[in-house]
C-alpha cells in the first residue's frame, strides 16, 4: 500500500503545477492533503480534482481560502470521520480519517505559529487537545498511519539552521518535547520514516521557506510526517521525498506499506 502526504499550500495552486498529472504515474493508494485553501464547492465542477479511479473527500475550512485538508483513496473507505470534537480546530478543517478495515488513514494539519503569538497559542492548545486523542486511538487496537503537516521539526538533524531556530515556532523546545512523547515508550507511537532512515540529513527535509533561495540551497526543514501505530513499523518497505518536481513549498512524503 503506497501512501503520499503533501500539503499542497492551496490545491488549485498544485494542479496548475501539474500535481493530478504526477498523481497517476505514482501507483498510490492514498493520497493525503493539508491546506487545500478552498472550499470544496470552488472546484466540485472541475473533474481535474476527482480523477476517475478515485475517492475523494474533503474536510474544508469555515474560513475561505484558509487551511482545509483532503484525501484521495482508490479504495472506498468503509467510513469517513472529519471531526476531532473541538470546535476550534474542526472548524479550521484540519483532521479527516478514512477507514478502511482496522486501519485508520489519516489526513491532520496540525496548526502553524509562526505569524505570531496568537497563532503559537491555538497551536500549543491543539498539541494540549490531541495528545489525549493519540492515546485514545492508540488504546483502540487500531493501526493508524497519521500523514500530516505537523509544523515541528523534532530533532537538529531535521532542520537546516537548527541553532538559528531554536527561538522560532517550529523548533521550540517545548514543541519538540510533545514529539518526544509522541515517539515515546509511553504512547508508542512511530516516525515513519525515521524507522528506515534514522540518520539521514538533508534530503529528509520537506518543506523550505520561499525566502532567500532556501530551496535552491536546500536549507529545509522535515515538519511533515508519516506518524504510525507501532503494528506498523515493521510494515514499512521504503519511504522517499519526491523532489524533481515542485507542487508546493513542501515535497510529497511517500510510504510503502506492507499492508
């Protein structure tokens, strides 16, 4: 089972750089989307945006053109869930789940805080909220695979200019402690692609600034994640970062599950 995350930082934007056109020579299973930037009903006309072959479904924002996430699925899911229970993050569409027996595939844009303190505190209520929903899906006995923008890069080895960030939402210590507890014996939890490539620096990251030509020096970050149920770790046959097209400010994060 072959699963791609990609925040797309606005759908429309990513099929003009030609995403629904890679889509099909990727022999993906799944794909996961945050920050569509727009309401399904912009783009429910355009058949560009529900290929034949697929599933589609979509969790929008209240507010238009802001956040918003989706999933892709050649499968039929045997159900679809797009609330979390809290008012303030479903309400930013940011968490969609599709079924598919006793596994749970998921699509979840956790928020960002770096346009200022007001957006740092609804992103540190969100970790507060869904550390608790973690070790209720964990409990469940379901198998998870959590495919996401997280916005934190957990580790010096995950992020370019480590020692200049460390001030900088993203890299905060008390976000990167979360992860900790998340990856911990604890909750159990599992970084994907860390499970395969524990130490690779560099072309692990996922997402550069569109500032100062971080793209072309590859001054990067890793904040997206395949985050899965421990059953799985040992279900992971390859993971890569596809980087020889440009969809977004981020790069498709693919796993291949033995699923």
């Amino acid at each position: 089972m072959r699963i791609i995350n990609l925040n797309t930082n606005g759908i429309r934007s990513a099929a003009r750089k030609g995403l629904f056109e890679w889509l099909p020579k990727q022999q993906a299973d799944v794909l996961c989307i945050q920050e569509t930037k727009c309401q399904i009903g912009d783009v429910k006309d355009d058949e560009l945006f529900f290929p034949k072959g697929w599933h589609v479904y979509f969790r929008d924002a209240q507010k238009k053109g802001y956040s918003g996430v989706a999933l892709y699925s050649r499968t039929k899911p045997d159900k679809v869930l797009t609330e979390l229970g809290n008012e303030e993050f479903d309400g930013e569409g940011r968490y969609l789940e599709a079924r598919f027996g006793n596994l749970s595939v998921v699509t979840l844009y956790v928020p960002s805080g770096s346009s200022g303190p007001e957006r740092q505190a609804s992103k540190d209520r969100f970790m507060e909220f869904f550390l608790p929903k973690l070790r209720e899906w964990k409990a469940s006995g379901r198998e998870y695979v959590i495919c996401g923008d997280w916005n934190i890069a957990h580790k010096n080895i995950d992020i370019k200019n480590w020692k200049g960030n460390l001030k900088n939402s993203g890299f905060l210590p008390h976000e990167r402690s979360w992860l900790d507890t998340v990856f911990s014996d604890d909750l159990g939890w599992v970084d994907g692609y860390r499970s395969l490539y524990p130490e690779t620096e560099g072309e692990a990251y996922t997402w550069w600034s569109n500032r100062g030509a971080a793209y072309e020096k590859n001054v990067g970050w890793r904040i997206d994640y395949h985050i899965v149920t421990s059953g799985l770790k040992g279900k992971i046959k390859a993971a890569s970062i596809y980087k020889a097209e440009k969809f977004s400010d981020h790069a498709p994060l693919i796993l291949d599950y033995d699923i």
